[in-house]
C-alpha cells in the first residue's frame, strides 16, 4: 500500500495545469467522436495513442482516459436524436431515449443521459480507488503458476462470451497468440515469424495492429455504405417549456436506485474481462424495467429506462482498469489500448505498478474524478454543439479519420512500414468478421500474449517435467479448474441456444 505522501503527491499531479488543459482536450474529444456514429471512443483512443508519445505518462493516459470517459457520454447523443447509437454501449439508450425525443423533448432525454452516465461512471471510479492497492497486494502473493492459471481463465471467459461460438472464439484467441510471437522469443532472444524482415525484432507494432483491426476496417466499411450521402440537420423546438427541455432534482432523485443498480451491475461486470459495457447496458435495462412498478413505461420514453442503460455503460469504464491495473489483465478493448499507452512509457500494469509507479497510478485516480467533473461541465455546454455534429456530412468525418490514422500510424512506427502492417491487419479484421470470429477477442489476445507466455515458461521451468508438482500451486489448480468449467458450460449453452433457434 502506497504511502499517504505518495497518494496525496499523486493527486497533486493531476492538478497540473498541463494535466487538466489535456483532460479537457480528451473529454471534449471523446464527446465529439461519440457523437459521431460509427467512429467511437475506441477508434479515437486508438488513433491518439501514437500522439501521447511524447507526454509526461500522467498526461498522456489521462488524456486517453479523458477520450474514453468523453465517448460513452456522446455516444448517447445520436441514440437519443437518431435512434443510430454512437457506440454500441448507447444501444440500450436508444430504446427509451429516441421515443422521448419523439415526443419533443429531446434535450431532456439528452440531458438524463449525461447525468446518468456521470453517476454511473463516479461510482465505479470510487470503486477502482478503493480495491485496487489491496487488490494488488494479494496479486503479489502470485507467482508465475497462479498467473498462467488466472490467464488462461481469462481466456476461457473472452472465448465464450465475446466470440459467436467458443469455436471462433478460440479461433480469434489462437490468431491474436501467433500475431503476439512475432518477433524476438523472450526466453532465448531468438526471432520468431520475422521471415527475414528485421524491423519485426520487437514485434508487430501495437499501434499499427489496433488501428488497423479497430480503425481503418471500421472506416473503410463505413465509407463505402455512404455513398456521399449527407444526414439530415437536427432541429431543436423552441421555446419549449423548461420542463421539457431539462431534468429536475426530483426526477433525477427518482431515478436514484434506478442508477446504483445499473452502476453495480456495470461495476461488477466490468470487473470481469471480456463482458463489456454493451452487456452491462441491456442486463441494467432489462433489471429496471422488472423492478419497475411501470414496466409498461419503459420503450415508451422512460426516464428510467435512460438511466439505466447510461449509468450502467459508463460504470464499466473504471471497473475495467481494476484487473487492468492490479494483473495487468485488460477488461475491455478500451482498457488493452491503455495498457499499450503504459507500455510505450515503458511502464507494465501489473501488481508491481502501486509499488514502483505509486504515484503515477494515484495521479490517475485523481485525473479520472477531474474527468467526470469536466465531462459534466462540457456536456451541460457543448449539448447543442454536438448536436450539430451528428448532421455533418459522413464523407468529410470518416475520410477525416482515415487522414488521422494514417497520420498517426506513420508517427508511431517511424515511417511505412507501420502503415503497411496497419493495412494487412485492417484486411485481416475484415476477413475475420465476414466469418463471425471477434475482432475484440483478436486484439486482447494479442495484448496478453507476451504475458500468458513468459508465465507459461515459468511455469514449465518450476515444473521441471513433473506435473505433478501442480499439486504444491492449490490455487494455480483451482484457476484451471474454474477455466476448464467456464469453458465447458458456455460451450453447452452455445449449443442449447442453437438447438432453440
């Protein structure tokens, strides 16, 4: 546990002018790109990560954290006046927050997301702060056999729930392992797969594969669907009455228990790797209305039903940095991404973080609670802007993008060979969802493979050609064992959802 000194100097740190102008930056970012549809948070967290090279490694996460925390609020923007969801996470927003918008009041229906989603995303914050260090100190207590357990656990819950099928799912996790081999083997220094070309002796660049994978397929399918098409222009009623057009303290309260519940649910889903905030939105939804006194009401412009889905979403978000943080297990697309932010300030997640990088990690912590304050600030200011954004042409935003990634891409590798890679892997992506195999599985694989790894010849090294040395690692056993079940019973409920349908 870090010392107070240590905690409070963290902080203090986040209260560095340059900290809070780049926070700002990235919420106001984020909010922007939720607000687009098809782009997302992910995407621009991908896009900006080559840009934080040269930050001060508190500026440049928080930064990215700032971009993350800003898209799952914009994304309910166009769910709201669109019914076409920013992120998928604002698809269960869609369903209450497009009829109220129908109904005329779409800055209320806007508004309530906002509040939601500051709520949700607070709490799980608090959570992150709290549970984190003891967290890290029992992961301590790990050694290389209970970490290859706790991994390949990890990768039975990605397989199962992220993937159309366990099959494809083990098929995304199988890719993402023979593209993380790519370079020098960490055991003997060997290269791996660089088939005579030197400049894979480090590996395949992380920001060239998440790009390409995240990015440029996304883009290149969307801008082919639009044809030069241009959306509509939103218009707002005016002089509406304000309780048409704002949220008051009274129905805000009303919705309290609404908003813990979705903010539990998401806390504790996004804890575990691999669900994902879209999952927590829907569970969170479909728990309100069940415990709503007017179910009936929900679909129909339910407050409710807004506060659900938003408070739930965004409480994923700091959840997903506990396993992130404490075992270097990252809980989401969002949460691999910053990890390889970390990693290119050459500073690894992982139990050891709260002991060496203390400070650095509670500087974090406080530029996380600054971001909600902003996102609250922006978001109350910049509501009839982003509106606006929703009805700009799609040609100028996504070939825009495209500009962005390459920009990016070229700064990060140091030239085109990074670009390159970042097309092979953007055909990959493509190839791999005209199949039904999980790109976001793909990507954390990736992410962990280097880890599984080191931790798998660890492990092979203690056991020294006797298995049954396993039986002096309990808990490493109770891990695969736990692996083995999960993989077992999502495989039979795949195939009894078949055998329904």
């Amino acid at each position: 546990m870090p010392e107070l000194s240590v905690i409070l100097a963290g902080f203090g740190d986040a209260l560095a002018p340059i900290n809070l102008l780049f926070i700002l930056f990235g919420v106001a970012l984020g909010q922007f790109v939720g607000a687009v549809p098809g782009i997302g948070p992910v995407m621009a967290t991908a896009i900006a990560i080559p840009f934080t090279f040269g930050m001060h490694p508190l500026t440049g996460i928080a930064f990215l954290v700032g971009v993350n925390k800003g898209g799952l609020v914009g994304g309910a923007i166009p769910a709201v006046l669109l019914n076409t969801p920013g992120t998928p996470d604002a698809a269960a927003t869609a369903l209450d927050g497009y009829p109220l918008a129908k109904q005329g009041k779409p800055l209320k229906a806007t508004k309530m997301a906002l509040f939601a989603s500051i709520t949700g995303d607070t709490f799980s914050d608090i959570v992150l702060i709290t549970v984190s260090a003891p967290m890290a100190i029992l992961a301590l207590r790990m050694g290389p056999v209970e970490v290859l357990g706790l991994m390949l656990l990890a990768f039975a819950v990605i397989a199962g729930l992220m993937g159309q099928s366990l099959v494809k799912g083990v098929v995304a996790i199988a890719l993402g392992l023979m593209a993380a081999m790519v370079g020098t083997d960490p055991e003997h220094g060997s290269p791996r797969l660089i088939f005579g070309n030197y400049e894979l002796y480090d590996g395949l660049p992380l920001a060239s594969v998440a790009i390409g994978m995240l990015a440029i397929s996304e883009l290149l399918k969307r801008l082919s669907e639009t044809r030069g098409t241009v959306r509509p222009a939103i218009t707002l009623p005016r002089n509406q009455p304000r309780a048409d057009r704002s949220v008051s303290w009274a129905e805000y309260w009303g919705c309290r228990f609404t908003m813990l519940r979705g903010a539990v649910i998401g806390t504790i889903l996004g804890a575990l790797p691999g669900i994902g905030s879209t999952a927590a939105a829907f569970m969170s939804y479909a728990s309100a209305r069940q415990a709503s006194k007017e179910p009936e009401s929900f679909g129909k412009g339910s407050l409710h039903g807004i506060a659900a889905s938003e408070s739930a979403n965004s409480s994923v978000m700091g959840a997903n940095m506990i396993p992130m943080l404490t075992l270097g297990i990252p809980g989401s697309v969002s949460a691999a991404l910053i990890i390889s932010a970390f990693m290119i300030h050459g500073i690894q997640p992982g139990p050891f973080l709260f002991s060496q990088q203390g400070q650095l990690v509670y500087g974090l912590f406080g530029a996380m609670i600054i971001a909600n304050l902003i996102n609250l600030w922006v978001g109350q200011l910049g509501l009839r802007f982003w509106v606006r954004v929703v009805s700009a042409p799609e040609p100028f935003i996504f070939a825009s993008a495209l500009l962005m990634c390459f920009v990016g891409v070229a700064l990060a590798s140091g030239g085109l060979f990074g670009i390159g890679v970042m097309l092979v892997f953007a055909l990959l992506a493509y190839v791999m969802s005209a199949f039904g195999i999980s790109v976001v599985v793909f990507i954390i694989a990736f992410f962990l493979g280097p880890r599984l790894e080191i931790s798998l010849s660890q492990t092979l090294a203690l056991l020294n050609g006797q298995p049954q040395k396993l039986l002096d690692y309990p808990f490493a056993l109770v891990l695969m064992a736990l692996a083995l079940v999960t993989a077992v019973a999502l495989a039979r409920r795949r195939d009894t959802e078949s055998e329904t349908r």
